[in-house]
C-alpha cells in the first residue's frame, strides 16, 4: 500500500467530514437554532466556512440553487467521492 495514498485518503475522508459539518451549521444557522452572536458558535462556523468556501465557491457559478436549496455541498461531495474511487482504483 502506497503511504501517500493513505495520507491523501485520510484527507479527502476528513475534508468530507467537514463539508458536512458546514452544512449542518449553515442550516443551523439558517433555522435559529444557534446563534452566531456566541463567539464560539461564530468561531466554529467561520473556520467551516473558510475550510470548504474555497471548493464551494466555483461549484456554485456553475449549479443554481434549486427552491432555495444550495446544492453546491452534494456536488463536492461527490467529487469527493468520485476522487476517492479513482484513488482506489489506480493506487491501492
């Protein structure tokens, strides 16, 4: 097994946690069910935020929302899952 496959496994699987963890914070939010005036609230929805902006952003030019919905999240999702297959499938 190639150690850098494994390191590069490792990161797409926790950067999948935190797109999810993002998503759940932002409808969170959006429900008012936590308050982002607690500083640790805000704190932990900005280091989401400035995790998974970067990746969102361009998904986002591109698929509309739908009713409302931002489905940039699944998108990045599945080509998070998408790259992990093919890591499968070449290297291990």
């Amino acid at each position: 097994m190639n150690p850098f496959a494994s390191i590069v496994d490792i990161v797409i699987r926790l950067y999948i946690w935190v797109v999810i963890g993002s998503a759940i914070m932002s409808w969170l939010v959006a429900f008012n069910v936590v308050n982002t005036r607690n500083r640790f609230v805000y704190q932990v929805g900005d280091v989401l935020y400035r995790l998974t902006e970067p990746a969102l952003r361009p998904i986002r030019r591109v698929v509309p929302t739908v009713g409302g919905l931002d489905l940039s999240p699944v998108v990045l999702l599945l080509l998070l899952f998408f790259i992990r297959s093919l890591l499968f499938w070449y290297v291990f």
